[in-house]
C-alpha cells in the first residue's frame, strides 16, 4: 500500500483564497491523502466555504484564535499520514506535486530523508509565477543547508516541503510563541533532524505574494522583534549544538548582521544583545546600512525615516503591482461562471482595491518572507 501524506492548511480570514488552496490539495493527483483544514477562529466566510469541500477524504475543524502555530499544531494532532505536506491558506500546489516528491522516496528505507522543490511566488496569476532559484535549490546535508541560509540570507517556502511522519515528530511541534519566522525556526529544527534534503525540481510550490500581513513581516512591531529576536537566538543555539565550527560561527555573524536592521535604531536592548550572540561567535557587528535606493532620505530626514521609507514603499509597490494584476486577472475571468463555493471571493473583490495604508490585510498565516 501507498503511503498516506496528509495537506495540513491552518486558515484564519482567507476567504479570497481558501477555495482556490483546497482545490489544489484535492487536485493533487496521488491518490493515497487527506486533507485538514484547521480555522484559526476567522472572523469572515473562511470556515464557511471551507465547510463545502468536507468530504470523506477532507475534514474541516474550527477552533478559537490561537495562531498558526497552535493551528498546524492542531491538524498535526489529526492527520494519520505517514507524510505531511505544509500547506498555507493562501498558497498553491501544482496537482503532481506531492507525487513527484514521492517518487523519490517510494522504496526508500530512510523516514528521514527531507524533500524539497520549486517554488514560485505569484499574486493573482499562477501562470506568471516567478521561479527564482538560489543555492538552496539543490541536494545538502542538513548542516550545509543551513549554513548557507544563514550566510545567503535564503530559505525555502513552506508549501516546498514534504516531511515524514518520523521527521515531524522527531522535530517536535511548531513553537506557538513564534510571531514572525514561524516557519523558519520549525525547519530549522526539522532539517537537522534529518538525514539531508533532496530537491526536487519538478515538484513545484506557487507562493502568493501578499502585502504586511505575512506573518514573517515584522515592520515596526515590538512584539514581533521580540519574537524574532528569540527565533534567532534558537537558530543559533540549533546550528552550533550540531556543529561549532569557524564556518558554522562566520554564518552565524554573517545571519546576526544582516537580521540587525530589524532592530536599528528602535530597539537599543537587541542591538545589544545581538552584538554580545556575536561576540561570543567570535565576530563584531557594523551598524546596519539602507538599501541605495532609500540611503538618500537619510540626509534630509535622518536615519530612523529613511528606514521608515524602506519599509513602506516597497509595500506601496506591492499594492499597485498586486492591483494591476487583480484587474489582469479579473479581466481575462470576466464572465467566467463563478462556482458557489467561490461566490464570497467575489462578494470581497471590492476589499483587495484598498489604499496602501490598508494593506495590514488578514489573508491567512504566512510564513514566509524574510523573509
């Protein structure tokens, strides 16, 4: 018999989007799954429209607003797979593919063998995603993988993954204090305990590119660099328990500094902190610098603005670009029947034209962008 993998979504306010996620994890042409569906307490039709794809091999299960750490915890606590395939309300999954990651594992002995593949981010358009790889996109051990994450300042999207029972519970469950870089600080733990990652470049993930609301956006948030202060402590703590090498510390310092503009000037504490972690890894930490396109605020406006500016205008950019898509993608649907199950996304269309101080949508639990 097949192995059952098991799509776990966590969803919390993502009706625009929750219909179009789960039928890709129904579409998936591996036939041995089930799928959960996890809401996150959703204040809008998320649970409503979830509730119209129940069926033998699709269970939809509500609980009060916990996060999506407690969400995922949850439907882990449900599934019955033998593989877990990490699935975010938002994003999408090409129909083969759980099945191409599968074929590498079908008779192999080794449960803890890591899959990963493609990935591409989109915002309306599937079809116009961007596949950009970088030198995660390849077979690593675990130790490299992260090397590499840390000093590339590169990861991998969620949805990418396939992990084995084995591996999950070897993990252990996603940490419910993570407000920011959920994600990376559970496979962080999941790539070490494996026995290393093996790419799949068929296998293909479609990330749905979103303004701030990404849970990995952490913006000016104190609660949120509190939290993503603590993610990079535990990632340190991770990497050199398994390794504490001059590459091992030099990825570490590299990984400190490029995470410190996070924190300058706002928060002098961390700063602190982060100089002390790289001291102790035997490196120094340089104040942070702006990207060239904002460095020229910083004359008339000071430091502190221009950061502002490099925070804020690439998420005014983000609107338009996301606007002129939705208008794209509206058009070459128009007419198009729309199915029941998808009649609230259409009731929504007029929300997704919001002004760029709006753009603090709810569209579901992000991982991902370092983000």
């Amino acid at each position: 018999m097949k192995p059952l993998v098991s799509i776990l979504i966590p969803a919390f306010n993502a009706q625009n989007w929750i219909a179009d996620t789960i039928k890709s994890a129904t579409s998936q042409v591996w036939q041995r799954k089930e799928i959960i569906v996890v809401d996150d307490g959703s204040t809008d039709e998320t649970l409503a429209i979830a509730r119209q794809f129940a069926s033998g091999e699709l269970k939809v299960v509500a609980q009060s607003n916990q996060g999506a750490a407690a969400a995922r915890n949850h439907a882990f606590s449900l599934c019955q797979g033998d593989y877990v395939q990490w699935l975010d309300a938002d994003d999408l999954l090409a129909p083969d593919k759980i099945s191409r990651q599968m074929s590498v594992v079908e008779g192999n002995q080794d449960r803890r063998l890591l899959l990963s593949c493609a990935w591409g981010r989109f915002i309306y358009r599937v079809r116009r995603a961007k596949f950009t790889s970088t030198k995660l996109w390849c077979d690593l051990s675990p130790v490299e993988w992260l090397i590499l994450k840390l000093s590339e300042n590169a990861y991998m999207q969620t949805d990418s993954w396939l992990v084995s029972r084995e591996l999950c519970e070897a993990a252990g469950p996603w940490d419910t204090r993570m407000l920011s870089d959920d994600d990376g600080e559970y496979f962080c733990r999941v790539i070490l305990a494996s026995s290393g990652i093996r790419f799949v470049p068929d296998a293909k993930a479609f990330y749905r590119l979103t303004p701030s609301s990404r849970l990995s956006y952490v913006g000016l948030s104190d609660r949120k660099k509190d939290a993503l202060l603590l993610s990079i402590r535990l990632h340190l703590e991770y990497l050199q328990s398994f390794e504490n090498s001059m590459r091992v510390r030099t990825a570490c310092v590299t990984f400190l500094q490029n995470s410190l503009i996070n924190f300058y000037p706002e928060r002098p504490d961390i700063v602190e902190e982060m100089q002390q972690l790289a001291a102790k890894c035997g490196g120094s930490l340089a104040l942070p610098r702006l990207r060239w396109k904002y460095a020229w605020i910083e004359r008339p406006l000071g430091w502190s603005q221009a950061k502002r500016a490099q925070y804020f205008l690439p998420e005014l950019k983000a609107w338009l670009v996301g606007s002129w898509d939705k208008a794209m993608y509206d058009l070459e649907n128009f007419g198009c029947h729309v199915p029941s199950n998808t009649i609230a996304r259409r009731r929504m269309s007029n929300r997704d034209l919001r002004t760029p101080g709006q753009v603090s949508k709810t569209l579901g639990h992000r991982p991902e962008v370092r983000q």
